[in-house]
C-alpha cells in the first residue's frame, strides 16, 4: 500500500540514499517507485511513488543543468514522492538551480553514489511496500472486528500481536470526502494516511468501508483535550486532496467500549451529511441537545440527554411559569433548517413531557 521515508530509510540497504535537499518533504508516504531517465520522464505516472534516476540521458550533455530542473519540476507538479540521483558515473554533480527548486518546494531530493546499485535499492522498497500492505490488510480487519463490537477469544489474540496499544486511552475519527464517495476507495485511504504522516499522528489501526475511514488515534491522560484539534489538524493537511468532514467519538479505555465509542463517531458525521455541510468536524459529545433529534428512537440516549439538559429546563418552566424548552426548540430549528426535514423533525415540549411519563 504504503511506506513512509522514515519506515524506508531505517532499511539497511536504504542508508546510503542521502537527502540533500527538501527535507521537510520527507514527511510524505511513498506507495512505489519508478525508474526514469531523461527521454523519458513524460511516460510514466510517478504519483506518489519515488523516482530513480541514473542520469544516463545527461552524459556529456551541455544543456545538463536545463534538462535536469526540467525533468525534476514535472516529476514534482506530478506528485511523485521523491526524486533519487545516481552521482559518479553520468551525472558528476547536481546544479544548485535544482536543489534550491526542490528545497523551496519541500521536494525530497537525495543522491546515491554510484557504487550503490539502484536495484538493491528497489528491490527491498518493493518487499517493504508488500509487507507494509499485508499488515494493513490485516490491521484492517482488526480494526474492523474492534468496531463491530465482534469480540471473539481470536480477536483477542489478534489484537495483542497488533499495533493496538491497550494500556493507552483511544479516540475514533470517522472521516469522508465532500461530497461523499467521489474517490476510489485506494486513492482515499493514501490521501488520509498521507496526512497522518505530515501531522505525525501514528493512528493504532485504522480501516475503510463505503468510502468512509475509521482511525483509532492513541492519546495520553496529558492529551485527552486534543481530541478535536487533533481531527481538525488531520483536516487541514489533507485539505489539499479536497474537503473532507470527520465525525469524532469519545475517548475510551476498554476495548469492549471501542464499538460504542465508533457509533458516536458515525452519528457525529452523519449530523454533518444531514445539515449539508462540508469541511467539519463534530464531537459527538459536544452535541449537547442536538443528539435528540438524532437518536429519537434510543431510549438509553435520550435517558441521558433528558437528565443532563431536559430535565432541568422542565423543572425550571414548571417552577416560573415559563416556556423555555419550547424557546430552545425554535432556537435550534432557526440555527440548523436541515432538522426541519421530516425525519429529524424537532420534539416538542409535549413530546418531552411524554418522554418522561414513559
């Protein structure tokens, strides 16, 4: 699927690759790699994947310096990873115009000498890129179990062998493009785990299904209260693939609390998709009152809605001969139109005071 430049360069084989300019860049995933050369740069697709280059096309080349920051600018608008320079046999040395190009651009931009063959190289990127895709597939599926609240004797064995940090508290984010399901489903997950890369935000396991990814991001007792800014950080940096909306749901340390903890998360984006919004996230804790008229069928959650808000604005018109639960509802409905539909009318004071007798 994917590696990072970090998980690539601690290889052995991968040491002698030395970046010199463009560091900042090291940051982004790496999901293949490429081999090119001068009359031939235009050919291949090099999104996201690492370019190699022996300069066999600059040989003795006066217009060297041109050709070379000619390739290098395409191969960067294209989106590749990283470009890769053989020195010591075509290519002696690389103009400062390039370097300084991939610098300003937080394009990596390394060398290897000449004595290092390429295919080395490539050869164990294409076994850590294999190996890297069947953890994630199996990640995935643990990552799917945990939600689905499947809580088997062999998921537990699953789990203690993954990256799962049970002795931490978790987080889920639910994420999706605006408008929803107009990415293939690869293109999508390389999109987000670009930007957990760039934000330095390590998720334990993380899953797609509908178009939707699920990522249970680990956070200590000092970092609990960075829930959203975490989601709103990952938002920002892979705002440059699109808009995207996340739903977050509340933190938890039991495994058994993961699938309830994922439910919220779900119900927090599908508030977003109901009010037509695009670009936000939503703390399904910090819904307030706006969970009723999400889980109007839930009897456990409007037990708890009721007491923490209801139950006290009832009490409050009771005592003072006011008509304030009608006040928030008119309130809420002029803030959010999109509850006025059918299916997430409103409930009324009547239909609270019923609740309550039930």
């Amino acid at each position: 699927m994917y590696v990072t430049f970090s998980e690539a360069l601690a290889k052995n084989e991968m040491r002698m690759m030395k970046c010199i300019a463009g560091s900042r860049g090291l940051t982004h995933i790496i999901k293949g790699w490429q081999m090119v050369e001068y009359n031939s740069f235009r050919e291949l697709p090099v999104r996201r994947s690492l370019v190699f280059s022996a300069g066999v096309d600059f040989a003795d080349d006066p217009e060297m310096d041109h050709k070379l920051f000619e390739m290098t600018e395409y191969i960067y608008t294209e989106g590749a990873a990283g470009l890769v320079l053989e020195l010591g046999k075509f290519l002696l040395d690389i103009p400062e115009k390039v370097k300084n190009f991939c610098e300003e651009n937080n394009f990596p931009l390394l060398e290897i000498p000449y004595k290092v063959r390429i295919s080395d190289i490539t050869y164990r990127l294409t076994q850590l890129l294999v190996e890297r895709t069947e953890t994630m597939r199996t990640e995935a599926g643990i990552c799917r179990e945990i939600c689905m609240g499947n809580y088997s004797p062999s998921l537990q064995e699953k789990v203690a062998v993954s990256n799962y940090r049970g002795e931490i508290l978790h987080f889920p984010i639910v994420l999706e493009q605006d408008p929803p399901k107009t990415k293939e489903a690869e293109e999508l997950i390389l999109d987000i785990a670009d930007g957990l890369s760039q934000e330095a935000i390590q998720p334990t396991l993380w899953f797609e299904k509908n178009k939707r990814v699920t990522i249970l991001v680990p956070v200590s007792l000092e970092e609990k209260d960075t829930v959203k800014s975490t989601a709103e950080r990952l938002l920002k940096s892979i705002s440059v693939y699109g808009s995207f909306s996340a739903g977050v749901g509340p933190l938890y340390e039991n495994l058994e609390d993961a699938a309830d903890a994922f439910m919220e998360a779900e119900e927090a984006l599908d508030m977003i998709r109901q009010c037509m919004k695009n670009g936000e996230v939503r703390v399904f804790e910090n819904t307030g009152v706006y969970r009723l008229f999400y889980e109007f069928g839930n009897k456990k959650e409007l037990k708890d809605i009721y007491n923490s808000i209801l139950q006290p604005l009832l009490s409050y018109d009771e005592s003072n001969g006011t008509n304030m639960v009608e006040l928030l509802r008119n309130f809420v409905t002029v803030q959010n139109p999109c509850l006025l539909q059918d299916d997430l009318s409103v409930p009324s004071k009547s239909s609270c005071q019923s609740f309550i007798s039930a």
